[in-house]
C-alpha cells in the first residue's frame, strides 16, 4: 500500500511537471511569436495606440520661368481633421457633422464615416484649406467647446500667380499635392519635399501629452525648376492664339516658339486653356449648358469629365495632325541632300497629275507651269512636289523621314507625348507605295504632333542638328542654389549644312513672294512655310498651319501655330496662321534684342521721330511739325504751346498728327476711336489721322493689296487725342495653298 502510494505520489509530480513544462513551452512560444515573428506587428499597433504621429506636408518646389518669375509655388493652407475616440455623444457627432460640412463643403457623409471610427484618433476631413475657411473652423471649435476632438495642422497649396498662364505646360495638382498634368506630373517626385512629423505621446484617452514628449522633424521643400519658357513670348503666343481661335471661330489653335540652336521651348500654348488654380471649372457656357442639358446623371458627369480632360489636354505635344504643305520642306529637304534633285530642277505643272489612278489637283486652276525648286516652294506647288517625291523614291524619302525624328517621339520632358504609331499615323519603308509616297510628299495621309514638326525644321535652321526640345533650364535646392543645368542634346544629323543654307534661301523667298508673305516683319528676314490640311477624321474640315524661324540670315527662333477647324471662308495657312506668326516673331524677336536691319524701300515707309515744340510760338511750332511731315492740330487760343501729344522724341508714323496745347487748363482733350478695319494703308492713316489719332503699322506690308484685320483699340472707346493705335495687316491675295 505504502509502495502504490509513493508510485501514485511520482506520477502526480510528473504529471504536474509535464503541465509546467507544458505551460512554460506555451508561454515561451506564445512570447517567441509576438515578440520575434509578428514583433514588428504589434510593435507599431503598440506605438499606434501610445503615440500620435501627424505629418506635416512640405512645400512644392517653386516653378520659374527664365527670368526667375513665380509661374508655381507653394504657400501656407490648414488641414483640418478629427479625433472620433474622443466625441462624447450622438448629439456631438450631429454637431461637427453639419458644422464641417456646411464650413469646409465636405458631404455628410464622408464626416459620418469618420466619425464611426471610435477607436481611431486621427480621421482627415480637408486639407488645403484657405485661411477664412480655417478661421470659421477655428470659431466653430471654440464656440461648441471642441477642443481635441475637432483639430487644425499645418497644410500647403499649390498657387498659380498668372491663372491659365501656360496653363497646358505646367499643370497642376491634386487634393494631395501631387501633380496631375504637364511639368507638375513629369517631375512630381523631383518638386515634392520631405514631408515633416510631429510625434506626440498620448494618454489612456487618446488625448495629447504634454510637450515634454512631442518630438518634431521640419519638412524640407522640394526642388524647384526654372523654365526656358520666356514670360513675354509666351505671353504674346497665348494672345495670339487665342485672338485666332475667336477671328476664326475655330476649335482650338495651337503653337510652339523654340530655339532653333538649342531646343529649348521659349513658349507652348494650347487655346483655349483653363485656370489652374481652378483645373476642375468649365468656362465655355455654350458647353456647360450642352452637358447640364444630359438628363442620365452618370452620362452627364462622365462627358463633364471628358470636357474637363479635353481642357487640360496640350495639343502642341499630345496630338497628331496632318502636316499639309509644311511638310514640303522635309521633303524638299530630303530631295536635295540625298542627291536626287538639284536647285536647278524643274517640272511643268499643268493644273494636276495622276497618280495610280487618282488626280492630285493643284490649288492653282490651269497650274503654275514650269517651275524650278524655289519656285515650285513658293507656290507651294502640290503636282511638282508629288513629283520631287516620286523622284526621291521611297527608300530614300523613309530615311530622311526617320532622320528627322518623325517615325519617334521627340523627347520632350512634358508627359503625354503622342506616340508614333508605324502604318497607323505614318507609313513605314515598305508600305510606301507610289500612291503613299505621291501622297506624304505634300503633307497628306500621315500625322505628326507640332513638337516633331517644329523640331524637324528648327534642324533645317540650325544647319541639320536634331534636337532634343526642352522645358527644364535648371534646377535649384530649397536655399536656391542650382544643382541641376540643362545642356542641350543632339540626336543625329538629318541633313547636311549646304542643304540647310539652300532650303532657308528658298523658304525665305516663301514669305518674301509667295505663300506666306503675311509672315513678313519690316527689318526681319523670315523663313517659312504655309499649310492648309484637311483632316482625316471629318468631312470638309481644314487644318491651317504656319512654320517659320528669323533672322534667316542668322536663325535664332523658330514658331510653329496651328488653327484647327477654321470656321471662315478663306482657311488657309498663308491667310489665318502666318499673321499669328508674324506677331509672335516680331514681339519675340524684339524682346530678344535682335535689331532689326532695314531696307532702303522699308525705311521709307517706317515712322518718323516726333520734334519737341512746347515752349514756342504756335505759328514756328506748326511750321516745324509740318516740315517734319506731321499734321498739326492746335488745341485752345494760347499764343505758345504748353504741351503736346505724343510728346517730343516719340515715334510716330510718317503723315502722322501732334496735337499742340496752347492753355493751361486744357492739357489732354479725348475723342473717339474710328473703326479702322478692312482698309488699306493709306485709308487707315488718313482715317486716324482726321480723328486725332496716330498708327503703327504690323504685318506684311509687301503687297499693295494689304487690308487692315485689328486694332489695338477697339472702335469708338474713348482715347487721348494723337494716341498711338497699332493696326495690323494682311492679305488674301496669292497666299492659297490648297
């Protein structure tokens, strides 16, 4: 008994051992996965619970143009969040639901949803929030005693200072601070900084410690970019652009302006554009009222989204488009350097020329006749360029295609570059057939983005280099100091420098006689070439174009603008887009210091300087107005003049008028703007000048058929007598091209 005792005694403490042991392995094991296989896990929900962690949002990079003007920046804005861990009551959660959502215009919904998160501490109801926005917030907390529960940190927002200057170039950025479209999205990761933290400790009730145990890191800004974009070009692009969209009732225009020798984009513009501190408002009524007219709400909000991304769309790189006679050049370009023709050749243009079967018509009735290459460029000629391409041959026409960049994308740093796509928006080697080949010599059947075409001829400019366009200058750090400068890149050769000097000859004539004279800039010697497409994709719609560099003597900068859609008569490219042309080149050229160099015949037309003659005699002061050529209109009953308009040493036009004021009391006398469109030269200054108002010519002067198109002020506005009107001039007269 004593034997069975002790027997049941060692196998009562084994089995109470084998339970230790047991437990103690259970234990150790239940330790060894939480603290060493999900330790990490826990670890961080620990720190969730015991410590808030708030990020502070860094500023953007700062985006300049090249004169180191605000285009982009960053600026204080407020976040405001809640803490549902620590609302009270239903009736508490109704008070901040109607209160946020009626201050920050945030949906009941959202907040309710937040709310619902009890055991969270941090729930975001709106960031980048204005500062009377977050002072309503701030009211709303103190008055309802919500201290903690409802919370305001530190935010930024994106500010563009210009609105939709460059609106398609830069972009702009979402409710998160990050970019959505053009150079905002490019270089998103390079403009964004580090964000900053504050680490607080919090107690039992998810409330704040004291702040002995909040630990800070600052944020640091991002990197911020200077642009080649030149603010005064581009802003003579946008006006131009846009002036020819309302002239021609168009759908859209767009241009580009490069320079020729580095690539580097001075200006790029599609119009109509957006606002880009608001990226998410249609402003074209006729289009908000087409879509609020959609009764399905889901159709309604998917073709407002369509509109709106139509809207930020930069058709200068993101679209493709039928080059038209533009492209003669590339063709004339390939013909000469590849040996195939000379300057010398000719061809007999009758009026047409078949094809495999089909006519190619040329826009002249009855033809040009006999035509060399300059020629048959100025005219623009369709059957002799079918000719010169056929001559070319497929083989050799491909190559210089590829040469000059058109079968690749250009390199832009801008997202959303159209791709090209072989035997879909070009022809590839082998599919060149006659008829394809006849077809692509004259810029018809193939597409091409405006940033291929103008790149292509910025090359014919700078003697054959192919470029890579850019945007991005250099780069600086948050103290300013650069880290980053551009240094252009060639990409190949596409023709050699003696077809580049003979092609800029012949273009250059395009403007002084032919196609594109409505290009023409007195002082300026411009190269060019006119187009006029029709689309693929619609029946009886054009495209017009214009592409052209100066000095030609001496190429600094090219412009390329495109008018899709024109609605009027004369749709060409020579008639709508080379006077956009002509006012972009001018005002870029003179920006740039480029002196113009007159002719003899150009200098005796230009403006004359106006004589200072206050403080004389009325009679000497008359007869030295009128021995300058100028028109005299004396103002009061005084024996001297006391002032005058415009004032001595300004320009005027020759023939021009200078009032003379000769009381005291009446030194400025207004009158009324006569209408001075639709009449030529001479009828405009005689027409301003019996008003009491001075001109200054713009536009192509070279053909006595010019008829004036704008004014600079409008029409029966109210101005000071011998104020200066800018008129500007074109013609319709041999500047067909289709």
């Amino acid at each position: 008994m004593s034997r069975i005792t002790n027997k049941l005694k060692i196998r009562a403490i084994i089995a109470v051992f084998i339970f230790f042991v047991f437990g103690f392995s259970l234990d150790i094991g239940r330790l060894f996965w939480l603290q060493v296989i999900n330790g990490e896990e826990y670890k961080a929900k620990a720190e969730q619970q015991q410590l808030s962690d708030t990020i502070i949002n860094a500023n953007r990079g700062t985006i300049y143009d090249s004169s180191m003007s605000i285009l982009a920046q960053s600026a204080s804005a407020w976040l405001v969040y809640i803490n549902p861990s620590k609302v009270k009551d239903d009736e508490q959660s109704e008070l901040i639901k109607n209160g946020l959502s009626e201050i920050l215009g945030v949906s009941e919904e959202k907040i309710e949803t937040a709310l619902s998160h009890k055991n969270y501490g941090y729930e975001k109801i709106k960031g980048q929030i204005e500062y009377n926005d977050k002072q309503e917030v701030s009211t709303f907390i103190n008055e309802n005693d919500l201290y903690g529960i409802v919370n305001i940190d530190p935010d930024t927002k994106r500010y563009y200072p210009y609105a939709n200057f460059a609106s398609t170039v830069l972009g702009f950025t979402g409710s998160e601070d990050m970019g959505r479209s053009g150079l905002e999205l490019k270089y998103n990761d390079t403009l964004t900084g580090i964000a900053g933290r504050v680490i607080t400790a919090k107690n039992a009730r998810s409330g704040s410690m004291p702040n002995e145990f909040e630990t800070t890191f600052d944020p640091e800004q991002g990197t911020s970019l200077v642009l080649t974009i030149e603010n005064a070009i581009q802003y003579s692009l946008e006006k131009g652009l846009m002036q020819a969209v309302i002239d021609n009732n168009a759908t859209s225009a767009y241009g580009i302006v490069m320079d020729v020798e580095t690539g580097a984009i001075l200006g790029m513009s599609t119009k109509p554009d957006y606002d880009l501190n608001l990226p998410n408002t249609l402003t074209d009524k006729t289009l908000i009222k087409r879509i609020e007219a959609i009764a399905d709400e889901s159709e309604r909000a998917k073709q407002y989204n369509n509109a709106l991304f139509a809207l930020w769309r930069n058709k200068a790189i993101s679209d493709t488009y039928e080059p038209g006679s533009v492209f003669k050049v590339i063709t004339l370009s390939a013909a000469l350097d590849s040996g195939a023709v000379t300057p010398s050749f000719s061809y007999t243009c009758r009026g047409s020329i078949k094809v495999a079967g089909n006519t190619i018509r040329c826009h002249r009735a009855g033809g040009h006749g006999t035509q060399n290459l300059e020629t048959g460029l100025v005219n623009s000629c369709n059957p002799f360029f079918v000719t010169i391409g056929q001559t070319t041959g497929s083989k050799e026409f491909y190559k210089y295609f590829e040469a000059f960049g058109f079968s690749e994308k250009s390199g832009i740093d801008l997202p959303a570059e159209a791709a090209p796509v072989p035997n879909v928006t070009f022809y590839t080697g082998d599919r060149l057939g006659i008829a394809e080949l006849s077809s692509c010599s004259f810029g018809q059947t193939f597409q091409v983005s405006a940033i291929q075409m103008i790149t292509a001829v910025s090359a014919i400019a700078n003697g054959g280099h192919l470029m890579t366009p850019y945007l991005v200058k250099s780069m600086l750090d948050n103290e300013g100091n650069t880290i980053y400068n551009a240094v252009p890149r060639e990409k190949r050769q596409a023709i050699s420098k003696s077809t580049s000097d003979t092609v800029i000859s012949m273009m250059e004539q395009v403007v002084e006689r032919g196609t594109g004279k409505n290009a023409y800039i007195a002082g300026y010697r411009v190269a060019g070439k006119t187009g006029t497409s029709e689309k693929l994709t619609k029946d009886n719609e054009f495209i017009a174009s214009f592409v052209g560099f100066a000095p030609a003597n001496d190429p600094k900068i090219a412009v390329l603008i495109v008018i899709d859609e024109p609605q009027v008569y004369n749709h060409g490219g020579g008639a709508i887009a080379a006077p956009v042309a002509n006012e972009v080149l001018e005002q870029s050229l003179r920006y740039l210091n480029i002196e113009p160099v007159y002719t003899d015949e150009e200098l005796a037309k230009l403006s004359a300087t106006a004589p200072s003659v206050s403080g004389i005699a009325v009679k000497d002061a008359k007869n030295t107005v009128q021995n300058k050529g100028f028109t005299a209109r004396v103002v009061g009953n005084g024996e001297k003049v006391i002032a005058q308009s415009p004032t001595g040493g300004s320009t005027l036009p020759k023939n021009g008028v200078i009032i003379l004021y000769t009381e005291s009391g009446k030194t400025s006398t207004t009158g009324t703007i006569p209408d001075l469109k639709g009449l030529s030269i001479s009828e405009v200054n005689r027409t301003a000048v019996n008003a009491g108002f001075n001109i200054r010519i713009s536009g192509s002067t070279l053909d006595g058929e010019v008829r004036s198109y704008r004014q600079s002020i409008a029409p029966s506005t109210k101005a000071e007598l011998g104020a200066i009107i800018t008129v500007y001039f074109k013609t319709n007269s041999g500047v067909e091209d289709f």
